[in-house]
C-alpha cells in the first residue's frame, strides 16, 4: 500500500487563505517539513511523513488536498507522473493487432494520457517527473512486455498512429475549410466525406461548423489516414443516436484490419464497438489504475457492478441497476400539464408537435435526429420561442436548462446559488441537502464558474435548474461532457426529484442509458421528407413503444442484458436481430 498526497494546484490559493493545511498538520506542529512552500509559493506535501490523518485535506477552504491510500497498483507499476503532488496514471492499455479496445471510466482518470503515451506524443517518465522522459529508460522498464515491441517501433518512428482529439470544438479556431482539413489525410479524404455525410459540406470554413459536425470532420480526418494504430477519444460527442451508429459501424470496419483503441462514455455504443475493454479506476485529478483487458461481454457489466474479480478490487460501493419500464398503474397517471398542438415555422424549417400531456412525478425522454426539432420545443415550452400556431399551457411554471451552457459570472456556484435564494423561485435546502451531494459538486462549491470544466459546468447548471421551484422542468442534453459515472448518477436523480416533487420533466438526450435511467415515457421527433426543411414530434409514448418508434429509424434493434437489465445493441445479423425484426420489436425483448 503507498500513500499519496494530490495538489489540486488549480484550486489552490495560498494568498487567499491562512495555510490552514500547514498550521494543522500533526506532523508540523512536531517539528517536520511535512508540508512547506514550494517554488511556485503553493505547498509541497511530503507523501513519507505524512501520516494520513486528513486532517489537512478537510482544513483547506478551497479543497485542493486529496491524500489518498493506493492498494490497487505497486509503484513500480507508475506510467507517468505529473509532478510531485500530481497526477499519477499506473500500466497502460495494450494496444491489439487488430479490432477495437476500449476504454472505459471517470473524467480525470487517465484515459487521455494514456492515449497520449501510446500515440508517443507524450514519453512516460514512469514516476521520474523530476527529469526530461527519453526512451532508453522506457524500453529497458519494459523489457520482456507485450508493450516493449510497441514503445520499440514508437521511438524508432516506424509506428504511425494517428489520435482523433477529444475538444473538436477547437478545431473551429482554424481558417481551413472542411476539404482542407480532411485532405490533408491523403486521397481518401474525398470517399470518407461522403461516407460520414460531409460531402455537401467540404468547401464550408471550420468555424462555421456546428458542434456534430466539427466531430465528423475530425472523425473522417482520422479514417482518410493510413495508419498502423487509430486512437479516438470520445468519438460520440456532439453526434445524435443516428450519427453515432453511423460512425461505431464505420469504425468497426476500421477495425476489421487495423488496430483501434476507442475512449467512449456512452455505454450502449462502446458494448456495440468493441471487441474488449480496459477498465480505468481511482481517484479523479489523484491517480488512475488500467485494468487488464476484459472481453466486451462482462467488460460493461462489471464495470457497473465496480467490482474486478481477478483483481479483487472493488471501485464502486454500490451496483447499478436497471428496470424494465411497465406502464405506471392509473392512479399515478393524473395530468399535470397538457399542451396543444403546435407548430413553429422557420424560413428553411418548420416543426409541427402533435398534443401531449404529462403526469405527475413523470419524466419524458425527447428523442430523435438532430435537426429536427427538438430543442425547438423545448424553447417554445420555455417561453423563449413564440409558437407560430397554439399557445403553451397557461399558468405553469418552468424551470429551463439550455442546451449550450456558458459562465457569464465571475462567481463561484456558491455565491450564485446564495444569491438566487433571496428570490422565491430557488430552494437553497433543496440545492444543499439533495443536488450537491447527488451531483458531486461539494469540490466544486468555491471555484469560479468561468473556470469549470465542460461537466462541471453542466453539473451546476442542472443543479441550478432543479432548485427552482417549478412544474415543469426543461433539460436540453444535461449528460453532454459527462463521463458515464456522472451520467448514470444524474439519470436517478432527475428522476428521484422528480417523483419526490410530483412535477414533470422534459429531457433531451442521445445517450440510451441516460434516458433509459432517467425516462418514464419518450417523445419522438422525426425529419419530413428528404430536405430537411420540416420535422414533427409525437407523443409522449410509453418507453417499449417510443424506443420502438426510434430505433425502426435507426435500423438498429436493442436487447436486455439477461445480469444487469441494461440495454444492449444487437449486431447487425445475430440471431437475436433477425427474430426481433420479424416480430416488429426493436427494444425490450428479453435478453437470451
């Protein structure tokens, strides 16, 4: 076992503070340099006096220590280190000769510093941070290692790899158009366009691009390359249910010939695209451990059951589970809210929605492609757009989250909630006692909120949302930079608030297991004809029939896994496919 002690240096402000974790600490006040200044002016924790009373980790008024026991991994085992209180990733994913690996866990864990070191952007300095990494020392500490051949071709430079990155939206800082940056891959630039349906698109600049389309365009940049190993780091991002299908199947085509290593959150789609998984687990910002390589089969349940069992490591304190969806009994179907038809039109676009109403305690999945419509609603429901033809519901209250998010206030989510619970239209209980711990933000309460990261800044925001007192809540895309964990964790309680408040809510989202969480019923939306120009949107449905509804769109049929209940993606030609086409039923049938 070794103790470790983390800096979050990010959050640390040692001017602003009276080095509460210094004037603490047991050993200090004995006479040792367990904690002293550093260069940079923020302390340095001696990880071998230290003693592991936490005492300083619960002093700091900004939550920047984490000491932390390691168990799992020797110290021998460390990849890459990130200074002396820094971040700390043990072994590493074992790249295939073919078919596509996966990589599964937390925000902050390692994934895309391994990515990094198996691409040879990044050369591990397994542990030595305090000297410039070279490759002798690599090759030598793997010697005898299925990994030496690989960090053997990388340091030679006949390894060529190529990584698709995860912050696409960067990639609309540039001036070149889509054609100019896909074409740099070489000559299959112009097939792959067609084939991820850019190709009406190639001579638009980058940075008028949407978000579904800059993944596309790095996507298709990486299947033009010729490369001996693909790295793609969270390939789902921005896209809709059919974009996301369209791409898992251009990948696994990929895979057919080369190596793919895959770093996804959407479960439902990773299970579809790989062949095996390497678990990642530890602890956010403090250290990551891989897991050897499990097969695709068990490799999602046991991740959400949190226990290895050739490891004996347990990650997770409790499994998650899913449920069937059986329609609610009548006496729990009492409207709430009832809205008309109604229809918005666009110069280039017009949306029509069919008549719903929802129940009390119920939560409703929006579902469908992109451009159709959906957050179209939402905003009309929300005030924000006015309906060309019908009026939303009179006298309901409502509580939106948008889809896009952005800080325009230097403060902390602390301050900002404090401020808001001087109106009535916030509940500061609520947002204490039950969204903060259910959301994980107590870390997060004192740093700025232009300074969050992408899911850190969506965590807030739908916790803001759901204090709010309201009868209808309106949340577009809340799992968007959310890595599985803080998916699922979100799903229940949105739900759990919303059956405990009997109020309503309206959900967007692309991600299966999210709305399979989260969602009672599902309204679908749906393009009209073949330009685009039109979508419509129907229900609410119950669950069976609205995901039934969807995925005939999709072309895609889902099962039940027979161990955890959670929906799984049949391929293409199973035996499982073909009788679920024949009767019609593309969701819910049970699991062999």
């Amino acid at each position: 076992m070794a103790r470790i002690a983390i800096l979050l240096n990010d959050r640390c402000h040692p001017k602003e503070c009276q080095w509460e974790c210094q004037a603490y600490c047991p050993p200090v006040r004995m006479g040792q340099e367990c904690i002293v200044e550093g260069p940079n002016g923020k302390p340095i924790i001696s990880e071998t006096l230290c003693i592991g009373c936490g005492i300083c980790v619960h002093k700091c008024p900004f939550d920047a220590i984490k000491i932390l026991n390691t168990p799992e991994a020797d110290e021998s085992e460390i990849v890459h280190r990130y200074g002396y209180n820094g971040f700390r990733l043990y072994r590493l994913p074992i790249p295939p000769s073919q078919g596509i690996t996966g990589l599964l866990g937390p925000n902050g864990i390692g994934k895309s510093t391994a990515l990094r070191v198996l691409a040879g952007t990044e050369v591990p300095n397994l542990g030595a941070y305090d000297r410039p990494p070279s490759w002798p020392p690599v090759l030598e500490h793997y010697r005898g290692t299925a990994l030496h051949a690989h960090f053997e071709k990388l340091a030679r430079g006949e390894l060529r790899t190529v990584v698709k990155p995860q912050y696409v939206d960067r990639l609309a800082e540039t001036d070149e158009t889509v054609d100019e940056y896909v074409g740099v891959a070489g000559a299959r630039a112009a097939p792959v366009l067609d084939e991820v349906g850019l190709a009406r698109k190639r001579d638009r600049p980058m940075k008028e691009l949407s978000g579904g389309e800059l993944q596309l365009a790095a996507i298709a940049r990486v299947l033009a390359t010729d490369a001996d190993l693909y790295l793609i780091d969270e390939p789902s991002s921005y896209l809709d249910i059919v974009h996301r299908l369209a791409v898992a199947r251009s990948l696994r085509r990929l895979g057919e010939e080369r190596s793919v290593l895959v770093v996804e959150h959407d479960l439902a789609l990773l299970d579809y695209l790989a062949d095996q998984a390497h678990l990642l687990y530890g602890s956010s910002a403090a250290f990551g451990v891989v897991s050897h390589p499990i097969p695709m089969r068990s490799a999602i349940n046991t991740y959400l059951t949190g226990y290895l069992k050739d490891e004996n490591v347990r990650f997770r304190t409790e499994a998650v589970r899913f449920v069937t969806h059986p329609p609610k009994p009548p006496a729990r179907q009492n409207a709430l809210v009832e809205f008309p038809e109604l229809e918005k039109r666009f110069p280039n676009f017009t949306l029509t929605v069919g008549a719903g109403r929802l129940a009390k305690g119920e939560t409703v999945g929006i579902v469908g492609p992109n451009a159709t419509g959906k957050t179209t609603f939402v905003r009309l429901l929300a005030g924000v757009e006015t309906p060309t033809r019908g009026t939303p519901p009179p006298g309901v209250t409502v509580s939106y989250k948008p889809q896009y998010l952005k800080a325009t206030q230097t403060s902390s989510l602390r301050e900002r909630a404090n401020a808001l619970a001087a109106e009535p239209t916030f509940d500061l209980r609520t947002f204490e006692r039950e969204l903060v711990p259910g959301l994980h933000l107590d870390e997060i309460l004192d740093v700025a909120l232009p300074d969050l990261s992408g899911g850190e800044l969506q965590r807030a925001a739908v916790a803001l949302a759901l204090a709010r007192p309201a009868t209808l809540y309106l949340l577009d895309e809340p799992s968007a930079y959310l890595d599985a964990d803080e998916r699922m964790a979100m799903a229940r309680l949105i739900r759990r608030q919303v059956e405990r408040m009997a109020v309503s809510a309206l959900v967007v989202d692309h991600d299966v297991y999210f709305l399979d969480l989260a969602s009672d019923a599902l309204m679908v939306f749906r393009p009209v004809g073949t330009d685009g120009a039109a979508g419509q949107g129907d229900g609410p449905f119950p669950m069976r029939e609205g995901m039934n509804r969807l995925l005939r769109t999709v072309d895609v049929t889902f099962r039940r896994d027979a161990e955890t209940l959670r929906p799984r993606i049949n391929r293409e030609g199973s035996v499982l496919d073909r009788e679920q086409r024949a009767t019609g039923e593309h969701y819910y049938e049970p699991a062999n």
